[in-house]
C-alpha cells in the first residue's frame, strides 16, 4: 500500500488534532509552545536519521512511500516527528490536567539514576552497535540533565504516562516494523542494534521513543516557562 506511512501519521494525529479545541482541553492555547519545541526536537532526530540512514544503519521500504524524500529520508519519516510527538505531548497534557499520576518520592529517588546508569552501562558495553549506544547514552545524560541540572520535576510523570503510550507505541511501530503486513516499512540493521525484538521492534525504539517524547515535552516546558518570566518581567 504507497501511502501507508503517510495514513499512520495522519492517523496517529488527527483525533488528538481535534480534541486540542475541545473547551475543556484547549490544547491549540499551547501551540505558541509547542511548536517551537517539536521543531527545535524535530531538527535533532532529523540530522540524526539523516546520519543514520546513510550508514545503512535503519531504512526505508518504497512499497509503502510516497516517493517524496527530504535529503535521503522520506517526508513521512519527517511528519512522524511532528505527528507522533504531538500525540503524545497532548495525550500527556490531557491526562496530567484531569487525571494526574501519583508515586512515591523515594520511588522516584532511586528511579530515574537506577535507569540512568542502566542505560549507560548497556550503552557503554554495545558501544559498537550505533542505534543501541548512541539512543542509550544520549537518553541516560539526558535525563541525568534533566532531573538533576534542571531540576524538573514532571519526569516521574512522564514515565507513568508513557508506559500507557506505549499500547499506541506497539500498534503504530509495530506496523512500521513489519507486524501484520508483507514487509517492514522501516527496516532496521540488526548489526547496528541488540537484536533484541518485540515482535518486530527492536527494543531499542522503546527508548528512542521515550527520548522523543521527553524532549519534546522539554522545549515545550521549557518555552512556556520563559514565556511567563518575559510577561512577569
């Protein structure tokens, strides 16, 4: 089917893309935040799929593409950076206005530096593998920034929002990997990666995922919290 990444980004974001003007969400209020964050994210995984597809580390199937391609990935691969993460920012909106999630302190004490310093060891010993160290790596610094030099403290509640992202997560990777379907639309280098697959997701996408969405919803703090210290100044 050519267009079926194309249909699971739109997909993907359009109901969320609707409800952002339902009045009790109101999420389009947001979007003077959101969008300079998605960019600013987007620019980042955009350089690094670039790099990575070049290496033959990932690609992607033409049976199931537009043909259109920005530098040497397809346009869908970069609608997948707007649409996914806006689905999951205004997921965590929704439920973190109306349904917050609750943990221990002491919990998340020990948490985020336990999966840290997890993610840097198995980054460090399959360092010659690029999407498992460098997605391990860079997420485990990031989150040590985030938790400890910027003192945030929303990550508890991106790790509870996000275990229930990921139920969406294995339906849409799922496709993109192969699941249900004659041949993955992304295909991956199991030199590059653990080898290691849920159905067909090598589960470092898990963790790529989780960069993604953390990242995102970083700039967009970030942008709306600097925007209020300009209105107060």
């Amino acid at each position: 089917m050519k267009y079926l990444y194309l249909l699971i980004d739109l997909f993907t974001v359009i109901i969320p893309l609707l409800f952002s003007f339902h009045p009790k969400i109101n999420f389009y209020k947001e979007w003077r935040w959101f969008i300079p964050a998605n960019i600013t994210t987007a620019v980042i995984f955009i350089t690094w799929d670039i790099v990575f597809t070049n290496q033959g580390i990932w690609g992607f199937n033409g049976r199931y593409l537009t043909g259109v391609y920005f530098f040497n990935i397809p346009v869908e691969e970069v609608l997948f950076f707007i649409c996914i993460p806006y689905a999951c920012v205004f997921t965590y909106y929704c439920l973190d206005k109306f349904y917050p999630p609750k943990w221990s302190i002491s919990f998340e004490k020990g948490f985020i530096p336990f999966l840290s310093i997890a993610l840097l060891i198995t980054g460090l010993y399959f360092y010659s593998r690029w999407y498992t160290s460098v997605t391990f790596i860079s997420l485990a610094l990031i989150l040590l920034i985030i938790k400890y030099i910027c003192k945030s403290t929303w990550l508890m509640r991106l790790m509870i929002i996000y275990t229930l992202l990921l139920i969406p997560f294995f339906i849409v990777n799922g496709i993109l990997t192969g699941t249900g379907i004659e041949e993955p639309v992304v295909w991956y280098n199991d030199n590059e990666n653990m080898g290691l697959r849920l159905l067909t997701i090598p589960a470092e996408d898990i963790f790529y995922g989780l960069e993604l969405v953390l990242l995102n919803l970083f700039f967009y703090k970030f942008f709306r919290s600097a925007s209020r210290v300009h209105v107060a100044l």
